[in-house]
C-alpha cells in the first residue's frame, strides 16, 4: 500500500515536472517569437529614424553650405583659406590636373594647377570664374596655369577688373585675365 501510494506520487510528480516542462518551453517559444518580433519592429523603427535624420542634416547642409560640391566646400567653416582654394580647384579641374597652394603673403596665396596640355583660355576662364564667384578672388595673389611647355599667369590686378564674377562670361574674363 504504501509502496504504491509512493509509486503513484513519483509518478504523478513526473507527469506534472514533465507537464510544467512542455508548458515551459511553449510560453518560451512564444516569448521568444514575441520578443524577436519586438526587436524586429525596433530595428525598422531606428532604421526609418536614422532615414529621417540624414535627410534633416541633408537639408540642414544645404541650408548653410549650398546644394553643389563647390558652395559646401567655400561655406564649411572647418576649411581655411588655403584648403578651400586647394578642394575648389581640385572640385571644378578635371581629375588630371595636379593643384598646388602656397602662402605668398600674409594672407594671400599662389594657386598652381599644372596640367599635362595646356587648356584653351576659355576653359580656364570658366575655371576661374566657378572658384571666384565663390570665394574672394584678393586672397589668391596669383594662378598659374602650367604644362610642361607653357604657363599662364593671371595677377591680383588683372581678375580685380571684373566686379561680379558671378554675372561674369567667360569672354569677360578672357579679356580682363588672358589677353
């Protein structure tokens, strides 16, 4: 009797542990698809988040730099003079061309944009005029257009003739800078 009362406790002890087990890993099951899901939602929520700040800071760069290469480049107030000049030539030369900026003066410099052909003056001209309109042609004492026969120079003097380089042809140029 006793045996048997002790058989059917073990026994209903090993249906009620295996039971609680079976029950156990469902509610895991569930609570791990719950919880996957959760973090699934969280991701595409951070993903449409991260979407929508990029896209503000796009329009905030815009709004303070300019929509082109070049207005961000001559508006980013982490640039000095010298870099600005470097990246605003590199940006509207073609990739060949080699750019080189030096301090000339106190607080001007000499542009050097060395070239394997020389280019037609009226590509230079647009060269000029795509830097200039952007930042003040009296810091640059001189440019000097060179290949390795050949140089062009273009003085302080000479492009100070032209008032709005934004309104400015390249015939306007050509005749001011490279006569």
């Amino acid at each position: 009797m006793f045996t048997q009362k002790m058989i059917t406790v073990v026994v209903t002890a090993i249906v009620l542990h295996l039971a609680c087990a079976i029950g156990f890993m469902w509610c895991g099951n569930r609570s791990a698809e719950n919880h996957s899901e959760g973090i699934r939602k969280t991701k595409e929520q951070w993903g449409r988040d991260d979407a929508n700040r990029r896209a503000l800071q796009e329009e905030e760069l815009q709004a303070k730099f300019g929509t082109t290469k070049l207005d961000r480049i001559a508006y980013d107030p982490r640039m000095d003079v010298a870099l600005v000049l470097d990246k605003l030539f590199e940006e509207a030369t073609p990739e060949t061309y080699e750019i080189d900026v030096r301090v000339d003066r106190f607080n001007e410099f000499t542009v050097y944009v060395y070239t394997v052909k020389q280019p037609d003056k009226f590509t230079m001209a647009g060269y000029m005029r795509q830097v200039f309109m952007r930042v003040d042609p009296a810091l640059v004492y001189q440019l000097i257009f060179s290949d390795e026969d050949d140089f062009v120079i273009v003085e302080t003097a000479q492009w100070l003739k032209i008032s709005n380089w934004e309104t400015a042809t390249s015939d306007d140029i050509v005749k001011a800078c490279l006569r």
